[in-house]
C-alpha cells in the first residue's frame, strides 16, 4: 500500500517541507545501516486523536540506542512532543508514526562514533496496512535466543531477520 505524502517532517528539531527532508549519500546510515527507529499509530477515536502507546514506543527507541551505547539526542519527553507537533502540523487525524534516529555524514568507516546522530519524525496516511483484519490477530514476538531483539528495533536487526 502506497503511503499518503504528508508536508512537513520534524527533522532535528526544525519541520522542514516533506521534500526538504535528505541527507547526504555518504551518511553513515546508508553505508552501514545504523539506525533506530519505531512504527506506532494515531487513530481517529470518537474523543479525537489518540496515539497508541507513543510513550512506550518512544522508550523502546531509546532502549534501543542504549543497547548499542549510543545516546538518545532528545529526551523521551521532547520526542513524544515532536510527535505530536509533527502530527498537528499535518492535520491528520489518523496516521503512521516513523520516528528514526540514525548515523548521518561524519566519518565513513565501521566506527559510528564520530558521525553525528540525526532524528527524524516523519508521519503520513496509511490506511490497514497489514490488512483489515490485522487488529484481530495475535502479535507474536520472535527472537533469535540469547539476544536483545525483542527488545530493540534497529536497522541491522531487520536485514538479518532477512538473512535468517
């Protein structure tokens, strides 16, 4: 399913038009895959919006980073913030959240260290996704024993998910 084109795109703290919101091709991000991100959803509800569980998925994108020693460039309290804004500034209603943090243009090596962390919060309309039905099955986690990937949503996880 295509998503919806919103307009603007929190991108380091400053709404940029959906179009604006690039980086640069030697990002770290693009070489090696490093970053974190979540996938959550406000719902157009008979009392308004309402974004389903955003703090506890604002805090496993945080967990996330510790698990790789990496710090969060924004508090959980200023993210979920910055979600909101982003979804106001839309006028949405109803939508997919995608916050993502990950290594930008820096050093261009396996240490991510001295590449800056960038965030980004895009949203945007995405009707069932998953199907209509998608709301009345059961999620269940799978895991690869001994690791952290319950825990944590990164990059590197999804491509091995593949590999496996």
């Amino acid at each position: 399913m295509s998503m919806i084109k919103a307009e603007k795109i929190w991108f380091n703290g400053v709404l940029v038009n959906w179009e604006d919101a690039k980086i640069h091709v030697l990002s770290h991000v693009v070489h090696y895959g490093t970053s974190f991100f979540e996938g959550a959803r406000c719902y157009k509800t008979k009392k308004g919006s309402a974004c389903f569980r955003l703090p506890e998925h604002i805090r496993r994108l945080h967990d996330s980073m510790k698990i790789y020693r990496s710090t969060p460039p924004y508090s959980e309290k200023e993210m979920e913030k910055a979600v909101l804004e982003t979804i106001k500034a839309n006028r949405l209603e109803a939508c997919y959240i995608r916050p993502i943090i990950f290594r930008g243009y820096g050093e261009l090596g396996v240490n991510p260290a001295h590449c800056p962390l960038d965030t980004v919060i895009a949203v945007w309309g995405w009707g069932a996704y998953l199907g209509v039905d998608a709301l009345k099955r059961v999620w269940m986690s799978v895991s690869l024993p001994g690791t952290a990937s319950r825990r944590t949503q990164c990059q590197t996880w999804q491509k091995l998910g593949r590999i496996i």
